[in-house]
C-alpha cells in the first residue's frame, strides 16, 4: 500500500501532465483527468495487473477510458508508469497531426491502449464483451492461464447512451464480476449539470439490471481502496460511483462546465499550481514521484512469470489466445462448395451461411456465435455452438437477445481482448443498431463479422421498415470493412473464408431470404478474392456487360439469355465485394468490366454504381408490402425489363 501524501503527489503529477499537455494544444479535455487522478492513482498504483514491459501480457487486466474525451488522463498514466513506446514528447504533442496521442484514445496508437473510445457509451459496452470473453476463456482453461478484471472509467454521458443500458443488462444477467466501472458522477455535462436533462437513480437502476454498486467520495483514497477490494470479491459486476469535483484543483473552473471541453489556460493552471502546491514547471515531474510511478507494476512481476511459464507449458491455450486459424480449418468449407456444384443446390444464401457455418464451428475453437433474438431467421445456430449462461461460461454462442447495440460492442470486445472470433446476426436493415461499434471496429481494425439477413425487397411482405435500400451504398462508403453480397452457395462459401482469414478488418455477410440456384460450375479458386469477375461470359464477342450482385446475379444470367435469343451477346459479372475488386489492378478490372456498354443491377440504391455502369438498375424509394416477386417486377429487377434495358443501349 502506498503512503496516501505520496498518492496524492502521484495523482497531481497525473492533473499537471494532462492541464499542460491540453494547454500547450489549446485543445482537450482537462475536467475529467483532474477529476479521476485520485481514482485511477489508486487503481494503477495498487491493484491493476500489467507490466509495461510487457504490454501485451494476455493475462493482464483490461482497461477501458470510457469517457474517451479525458484521453489525457490515459497518456499521463501510459508516460508514468513507464511504457516504452511513450515519451514526454508525445504528451507535449498531444492532439498534433501524426501524434500517438490523438485527442481520443486509439488502438494500435500506443501499447496500453486496449480499445479506441470517444463515441460515448462505447467503452463500457465494449468492456463487457472482454470481460465475457475472460471468463469464457478461463472456463476452458483455468486460473493459472486467464484470471484477470476489465476495468472501466465511465462518465454520465457514457451512462446515458442507450447502448450502454443493453449492455449493462446483459453484463448482469450473465454475472460478469470480473467487470469494475468507475462512474465518474461529477454532475457535469458539456451543456451545464446532469439534473438539467437525467434525474435517473443510476445506482438503482444499476442495481435492478443485477449489478453490485457503490457509493464513494472519488477523492478518498481510502474510500477509494476499499470499493475496489469489494468490487473485486463480488459475485455480479460492479458499479463504483465516485463523487469527484470535475477539474479538481483548478480554482474558478473546478465544478462547472468550463474546464469539460476547454483548456484551462495558463492563469487558471498556475492558480492551480499554487492550490495543489506543486513548485514544478509545466511538464516537469520529479524524479521521486516518477520513480513512485514506474515502481507500481513491480508488484505484478512474480505473477507475470509464473503465468509466462504457465503457458510455455500449454501449446494449446497459446494457440487459442492467438486467434489463429488451425491448419485444415477449412477443408469441409472446400468440400461443401464443390457437393453444391455437383448437386446444384438451390437455397437462400442465409441457408447457404448456416450449412457453412456447420463445416466452421467444430474446426476453430474460438469461434463465438450469436444473434440479437433472430438466431432462427438469421440461421446463426448450429450444431457444435453451446449457449453462454452465468452458470457456465465454457461455451461459444452469446444469446444478446434484442440489443443489436451492445452486440455489436460486445462482438468489439471479444475481438480486442483476443481468445474470440466473434459473429452476429440480424436483419440487414436492423444493422443501423449496430453502425456505430462497427465504425469502431473498422477503424480499430479488427475481426468482427456481421451475418446480416434479409437483405433486400425480397424480404416482401414484412413491408419497408425490413427492406434495406441504402444500406450497400452506406456501408460501401465506409473505410476498412468488407460488404459481401453473395449469390449462391459457392460465394457463401468464399465470403466466409474471406471473413475469416481477414485479421485486419470486419466483414459483412449480407443475405438473401429467397432461395438462389447454383450459378458457379467451378470452385478450383475463389473469385469473390477478386471482389469481381465474369461468372457468365458472352459466347463471343462481348457487346454488353451487366453488373450484378447477391439476388441479382441470377436474373442478369436470365436476361443475358433473353438477349442471345436476340443476338446480341452480353457478358454478366458478379461482384459480391466491392471493396475487393477496388483493390485489384487495373488491368484486372478493365478485364472484367470489358470495354463495351455496363449495366448495373442491384435490388438497392444505384448510389455508387455509376463509378462502374453507364446505366443503373436498382431502387432509389423505399420499398413497398408485398410479395417479393411483385416487388421485383415493381421496380423492374426481371429479366425482361434488363434485357430491354441493355437492347437499348446496345441499340
């Protein structure tokens, strides 16, 4: 235990780092750091299990800063505590151009930064899936190997999100305790005070949704210390709300709104100086309460060895934890591809995902299903998945019931604590529930696959409200993230494959409800690789070339026999990834698309199309209630209506 003046000069070395780095910036936060140094000094000072030399330990705890705005409290505990891939230079760069301290924390800038948070609500939802994840993992393999707690700084904001209500939930009934938030409850927002727009009894509702809680004064060390003892004996997850004073120390600015979201200002920080009584210049730490910070994790050596030998002594656990796809994964995927050519399998491609995902499951231990409430639409469940209760964690499905929010950050954190190869399903359409955590996980870079059905108005009679329309398009404009769109089983096949092996980046699998023949003849290579290519070529000298994607592969074949008959001889491509085929040569792709008319064909908005097709087939309204193939000829996606299309730019 470390002396309580000596914690205190450690927590303002934390407020002095964070109030200069965001002055010299004029950029930041300062409220929140100043407000949690008490906290999270006590927290990494005594009790939360890394090793900076290390960074990468799997079996440290995770930490998550929520509250992401304060990422000055992050970078000054990452400097102090003596991380090497972080210098004081970086803190004087704080929110400079090319910086690793971005004014949010982000992963992959800096070693001890176990998520990027910002968008509020994120963090603590995240957390939830690492802290699942832990337990699942220690399920399989014990204590000696992963035993460790997901800590949380959370503000009022992230507790106000609504993502943060499903996830909260779903952390209680399942009995995470390995989970600890500290609510930062300084009744300050950006507007003015929280009673302006909540009056919610968090600690009750908290309480209600099977969580333990605790009421503390944030700047009592004591208080501080003996929550966190409690919290971390627990048998549900806990919530510690800490009454801190935002931008503590800061003398006209402490407790209001203007030190949330606003430099301090070298007055303010040097009244502050005088009221912390810290005789320092700006950026200066001195030695004796640096070497106090750089000490802390010293306590944490003898485990990091012993668990360092554990798992030498364990092939298979350093195996699983590296999220590596064992040899031969997919040798039943490879022959399902080929028994669906031969046997001319006709099936939606949701079905098609479900007989894949029959040949994945029991050949990748961490693969870890789920769906929000749609398992039997989306098709998601198959033999080899156990289901997660809070009576046994040695399981690889997540029933998220209907919260398509926290599973798509839940999905987040299994895939950043490492162990899990999340996927979940719903409705295409309902993926706007999920956008937000999947923006993060494509600028995170990270392996999260989304099984998204009904993927267009083949949906039918369930009317607009379940009929995607700008979905493609959105999602094709976002960075770093595939959107597949199949058309049989074979692509199914490849897109899963794809998906899998694709460690830096998320895929999406959007899929049909309707039944789709077999259109490919051959599986010797996969195509959708190239995101593009001629699944049905002109008999001859190419006159037209449609595009088409998922559904709509099959009707372009359809009217490219329409026009033969016609003597005009068309090419059709499939393109079920966009992205992919943008990522080939031009060579490649002036290959495929041929110099003669395209024509583009998608059960969805044309936006984008233009960039390949002269002209585009799709819909640019919503849908309507009916049946599915009245929608279609609706809004012209028949054979009939294509060929005439292209005989008239031929023509």
């Amino acid at each position: 235990m470390i002396d309580n003046s000596q914690l205190k000069n450690m927590a303002n070395a934390i407020r002095f780092l964070s109030a200069d780095a965001i002055n010299k910036s004029n950029s930041g936060h300062p409220g929140m750091p100043l407000g949690m140094a008490d906290v999270a000094t006590v927290l990494f000072g005594e009790y939360i299990k890394l090793n900076p030399n290390a960074p990468k330990w799997f079996d440290r705890d995770r930490f998550v800063l929520s509250a992401g705005h304060g990422s000055m409290l992050m970078y000054s505990l990452l400097y102090l505590m003596g991380y090497k891939d972080i210098t004081l230079e970086d803190i004087k760069n704080f929110r400079q151009f090319g910086a690793k301290t971005a004014g949010h924390p982000e992963y992959g800038h800096l070693d001890g930064i176990d998520m990027t948070t910002g968008p509020l609500g994120q963090g603590i939802s995240s957390a939830v899936g690492m802290a699942l994840a832990e337990r699942m993992i220690n399920s399989k393999f014990g204590d000696g190997l992963c035993k460790h707690y997901t800590y949380v700084i959370a503000g009022d904001g992230c507790l106000m999100e609504g993502i943060s209500e499903e996830a909260a939930s779903l952390a209680g009934h399942l009995g995470l305790n390995k989970l600890i938030v500290f609510w930062d409850n300084n009744n300050i927002t950006i507007d003015g005070t929280v009673d302006k727009a909540s009056s919610t009894n968090q600690l009750l509702r908290f309480e209600a949704m099977g969580w333990n809680t605790i009421k503390i004064d944030g700047h009592n060390y004591d208080e501080i210390r003996s929550a966190i003892t409690k919290a971390q004996n627990s048998s549900k997850p806990t919530l510690i709300s800490c009454k801190t004073t935002i931008g503590y120390g800061a003398p006209t600015k402490c407790g209001t709104s203007k030190c949330h979201g606003s430099p301090l200002g070298e007055d303010e920080t040097l009244a502050m100086r005088k009221a912390l009584n810290w005789e320092y210049a700006p950026f200066e730490i001195p030695l004796e309460i640096l070497n106090s910070w750089r000490q802390t994790q010293n306590r944490n050596l003898i485990g990091y060895n012993t668990w360092v030998q554990n798992a030498a002594e364990n092939p298979e656990f350093r195996d699983y934890v590296a999220n590596k796809l064992p040899q031969g994964w997919d040798n039943k995927l490879n022959k399902l591809k080929e028994t669906s050519v031969l046997e001319q399998t006709k099936v939606a491609t949701r079905k098609a995902s479900e007989m894949c995902l029959k040949a994945i499951v029991p050949n990748i231990p961490e693969i870890v299903g789920g769906s929000a409430d749609l398992a039997a639409s989306n098709l998601t469940f198959v033999d080899g998945l156990k289901t997660v209760t809070k009576d046994d964690y040695n399981a690889n499905n997540v029933m998220y019931g209907i919260r398509e929010h926290a599973m798509g950050a839940i999905m987040n954190g299994m895939a950043l604590h490492g162990g899990a190869i999340p996927y979940g399903g719903t409705f295409f359409v309902f993926s706007d529930y999920l956008r937000p955590s999947m923006r993060l996980a494509a600028l995170m870079g990270i392996r999260v696959i989304y099984v998204l059905t009904h993927d267009s108005i083949g949906v039918g009679e369930d009317g607009p409200t379940h009929q995607p329309i700008e979905h493609l398009a959105s999602y094709r404009a976002m960075p770093n993230i595939l959107t597949f769109r199949p058309c049989d089983v074979v692509e199914t096949a490849e897109c899963w494959q794809i998906a899998l092996t694709e460690e830096k980046r998320p895929s999406i699998l959007t899929l049909s409800r309707q039944n789709l023949p077999m259109l490919r003849t051959s599986t010797e290579k996969n195509m959708t690789l190239k995101g593009a290519y001629v699944i049905s070529p002109a008999k001859a000298k190419r006159m037209a070339t449609i595009i088409a994607t998922g559904s709509e592969v099959f009707v372009a074949v359809e009217a490219q026999k329409k026009l033969l008959e016609k003597n005009i001889d068309i090419a059709v491509v499939s393109m079920p990834c966009m992205e992919l085929f943008e990522e080939q040569s031009l060579n490649y792709q002036l290959e495929v698309l041929g110099t003669a008319p395209v024509i583009s064909v998608e059960a969805a908005s044309t936006f984008g199309w233009n960039r390949y097709a002269q002209k585009t087939i799709g819909i640019d309204t919503f849908g309507a209630s009916a049946p599915a193939s009245k929608l279609y000829e609706y809004f012209g996606l028949t054979p009939e209506h294509i060929a005439k299309e292209v005989e008239s730019m031929v023509k």
